[in-house]
C-alpha cells in the first residue's frame, strides 16, 4: 500500500507457510513496555490463527489477476424505498440508480440488525444474531475476532476504512488498524457519528482538527470528506488490488447537508420546522442527541440522500479515471432502516415501503435495505435478482472473491454463505436457509446500556416470523403475499410457526 505503515497494530503481511511467530518480533521496537508485548503476543495469535489460510493462498496466483477492487459503500439509516432504483420516491439519486440499472439489484437483501453497532459487527465478522456475542446497540468488536479486512489482508489486499466505525471500545486493541485495515479516517464513536459537521476526525488512531467546523462555522461536511479519502485513496494505488470500507454517516440525523443539495428540494415539500433543544423543550424523544433546529427537515434529508448520490458518482468516476472500473466491484447499500429523530420522517418518504416499520423494527423496514452490486468485468447485464441474503454472508462472500478458504480459519466463525455464484451472467441459485435477527432493545435513551426487551425474527423462504418480546407470540407471515407483514398466519400454519417458535427459543442470544 502506498500510505506509510503504521507502527502500532498493522496486520502482517502474508507469512511463508511453516512459520508462525517470529516476525513480530523480528521487526519490533527496542523498547518493549508490557503493553508493546500484549499486542506483539496479540499479533502472534492473529497470525498463528490465519497462518493455514495464508499457507492456501500460495497456491492461488493463477487467480490473482481476476480478484477484484471491492469498495463497499454503505449509507446510514438509508430506507429500502429512499433511492429510485427502488421505487417511488422524490429523491433524486441518478447515479445509484445508473450503478442498479447495469449492476444486480437485490431486492430481498437484509441488514446484520435493525440499529447501527450490531449490524456492522455482523458484517464485519460474517454472523448472524445466532453467533453475535452481543445483539444490542452496546456491541462492539472484540481483539479476537476477525474481520473482514483481516481476511482481505492476509489475502494480499490493501484494506481501508472511511467515514464512520463506531465499533470499536478501546483504540489501540479493537480500533480500524487492529482490526485489519492498513489505514482509516473517520469518526470512531457512534456518537461522533451524530455530527454532521464535525470539529474532529481521526486519522490512523490520531485526532485531526477540522478547524472549518470550528467556531459556528459549517465549512466541512462529513460525508464530503470522507468522499475525498476515498478518491485520493484510490488515486494513490497500484499493485495490489484493494478493499475499501466507506462508511457514510448519513442520512442519519443530524439532518444536515451542503446548500446546494438541499435547495433543489426547498418548497418541494410540506415543512414541519424541528426545533431540537432550541426552545427548552425537547422537540422528540432522542433530541438531547441532535439539538440544532431544522427549519426544512424534509427537504435537508432529501438533499442528505442527493449528495450521497453525487459523491458515489464522483467515486465511479475516479475508478473510470484511473482505469479500474471494469474490475472494481462497487456495493451499495444500508446498515438499517429509516430513522424518526431529529426531524426524519419515514412516513412522509415511504422511506420503507413496502414493508412495515422502521430502525429498531425486526419487520422487515428495520431491516431490509437496497443492495446494489456494480462489476462490469463480471455483470454486463443489469438484472435484479430476489435471493434473500444479509450481511453475515458478505465475509464469506469477498473470501470466495479473494480466494481465501474460509474452512482454514477457525477463528472466522462465520455461519454466512457465500453468495459469489450469483455475481455472474450465469448465476447460480445459492441454497435455501434460514436467516435469523435478533435485537436487545435498550430500555428508555437507545443508549441507556439497559437491554429492555428482546426481538427476534427468521426468515426461510418467503415465511417470516417475528417475536416482539420472549414473552410474547411469534406471529407468522407470506411475504410473497404480504411483504407489508399485516397478516398474522400462525393459526394456518402451525406446523412452520412451531419450527420458527422452536428457533427462536434455542437460538436466543
Ligand atoms: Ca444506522
């Protein structure tokens, strides 16, 4: 990679068969202080994990010149129903739509949960709500886990992050750098992630002024920023092939975005101004946490959503520049539903439809999320296809891409599927399983640390169940028939709704 490596928790590059541990300490600092030992013994233990893994790359250079580029892109509390390729909205998104009309439109694709933290340590790690240690907003990586960059590292990728992590308790030992990825700039709390226009970043682990934030001013737009990143990351490679997470903060409230993609909006829509704290009283239940007023709440989300848009566009076109394009895999998608705070209005947007609920829902507009995946080496053809799949099955999914197996990394854990075999002009029907949720809803402030009630849900086919609470029914639905989950079909079929009640009792996390 072309950006310096770091010198505190870099993965290690891949490592001849046979041996183990004694590159770490080859290349370590004279000066060892007891913790400069625990990450050296941490390294150790990543690399003694992956060491069957990498040994099996060896053996794959025939392959190498197909893998692709893969930048994944995923939007914030972005509804099913919020960009065009997806139905009937107001928002103007041509070049999401341009990347769904000539890519795959998945249209039964799923989120890893219905809030951000457990949705991305999902995807990050490759489990369902079967295999998270934590099904909650707390989650957060452990050292020991491994992650999809990891992966992608020990396949000979260069690994970025961009934008917002907010997965990671303790820099140092579950931050970006530890957890795979070779450089990353961003916001690292969930709660930094809140701010718009922040007054710091983080860069590799260190704390960056954004001194045009400063002082009531709005000079730097996150999502912006992170936009650049990407674009001078991607100007910056070369040899390897690389993997990019970009993380947008948005549409997640705070509403706020750059003039210019809010005024196409201005008096498109009827306006509830949302006053935030500025009046002395609350103007929702979470506006503690976005306080600024909003004047035009429905035209700035529209705009939200618009500028993400023109920012993926500026993306395409810097891989057109540099000539990468053809074999740089492009996803698009979302971490949960549409959110209500600060001034959100999924009713208004039918920001979900056609499915019922919104984030924090385990119907399905908690979770079901547009998926767009864009290769021209391998899609000509733009088609949509209708498997359903969530966001365990993307580590296993990029493995199968990069050529690592899978099944020589214990530690990996995953229970995803690969859905490799559907990228392809001549895709191939991947197995019927059954996808599982689970979310432990905190009680009062969504942060409170006080799991209040546990939801869960599973779907198989196009049968759905849904548990609101361990001491409540699980009612049954056809999605085929009903994707708006009106019907309860329990009593039809108590045969598939006993199998979904016997899931859920073994399976609680
Ligand atoms: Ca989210």
């Amino acid at each position: 990679m072309n950006s310096p490596p770091h010198p505190r928790l870099k993965p290690l590059p891949p490592i001849p068969s046979g041996r183990i541990c004694g590159v770490a300490s080859a290349s370590g600092s004279l000066q060892l202080s007891v913790a400069s030992i625990a990450r050296m013994m941490l390294v150790c233990l990543t690399v003694a994990c992956l060491a069957m893994g990498v040994a099996s790359l060896d053996a794959a250079d025939p392959a190498e010149a197909a893998r692709p580029n893969i930048l994944f892109i995923m939007a914030d509390d972005l509804g099913f129903n919020q960009i065009g390729a997806y139905g009937d909205t107001p928002i103007k998104t041509p070049n999401l739509d341009r990347l769904a009309k000539h890519g795959i439109r998945f249209t039964q694709a799923y989120a890893g949960n219905t809030v951000c933290s457990p949705s991305r340590v999902s995807l990050m790690t490759g489990r369902d709500g079967r295999l998270m240690h934590d099904n909650s907003n707390k989650v957060q990586l452990r050292d020991i886990d491994v992650t999809i960059a990891h992966v992608l590292k020990h396949a000979g990728y260069d690994t970025a992050l961009f934008g917002k992590y907010s997965i990671g308790s303790q820099m140092g030992v579950t931050d970006p750098l530890a957890m795979g990825f070779d450089t990353w700039f961003g916001m690292y709390s969930i709660l930094e992630g809140h701010r718009q226009y922040p007054h710091f970043l983080w860069r590799d682990g260190t704390k960056i002024r954004i001194a045009e934030n400063e002082a009531g001013k709005k000079g730097a737009y996150a999502q912006q920023l992170f936009t650049d990143e990407t674009i001078h990351y991607i100007s910056q490679q070369r040899d390897n092939p690389f993997f990019v997470m970009l993380m947008y903060s948005s549409p997640h409230a705070e509403l706020a975005a750059p003039e210019q993609y809010i005024k196409p909006y201005r008096d498109q829509f009827t306006e509830t101004p949302y006053t935030g704290m500025t009046t002395g009283e609350p103007a929702d239940r979470y506006a503690w946490y976005y306080p600024e007023a909003v004047d035009e709440p429905r035209a700035t989300l529209a705009g939200m959503v618009t500028a993400l848009d023109a920012y993926v566009g500026r993306l395409v076109d810097a891989l057109e520049r540099k000539g990468i394009a053809d074999n740089t895999l492009i996803v698009f998608t979302s971490d949960n539903g549409p959110h209500d705070e600060g001034g959100g209005d999924p009713q208004f947007f039918k920001a979900a439809a056609p499915y019922k609920g919104m984030k924090r829902d385990l119907f399905d507009g908690g979770i079901h999320v547009p998926m767009i995946l864009h290769w021209p080496a391998k899609i000509g053809n733009g088609r949509a296809d209708h498997t359903p799949w969530t966001f365990a099955d993307v580590l296993p999914t990029f493995a199968d891409l990069a050529g690592v197996s899978l099944s020589t990394v214990p530690r990996a854990k995953t229970n995803g599927h690969s859905i490799a075999s559907l990228l392809s002009e001549t895709p191939r029907m991947i197995p019927e399983r059954t996808l599982y949720w689970e979310f432990g809803k905190q009680a009062g402030d969504p942060n409170s640390g006080i799991i209040g009630e546990v939801f869960q849900a599973a779907r198989r086919g196009k049968w759905k169940a849904v548990r609101y609470g361990l001491d409540q029914p699980t009612q049954l639905f056809d999605l085929d028939s009903d994707p708006g989950e009106e019907v309860d079909l329990s009593q039809q079929h108590p045969e598939i709704h006993n199998e979904f009640v016997s899931l859920f009792d073994e399976n609680r996390n």
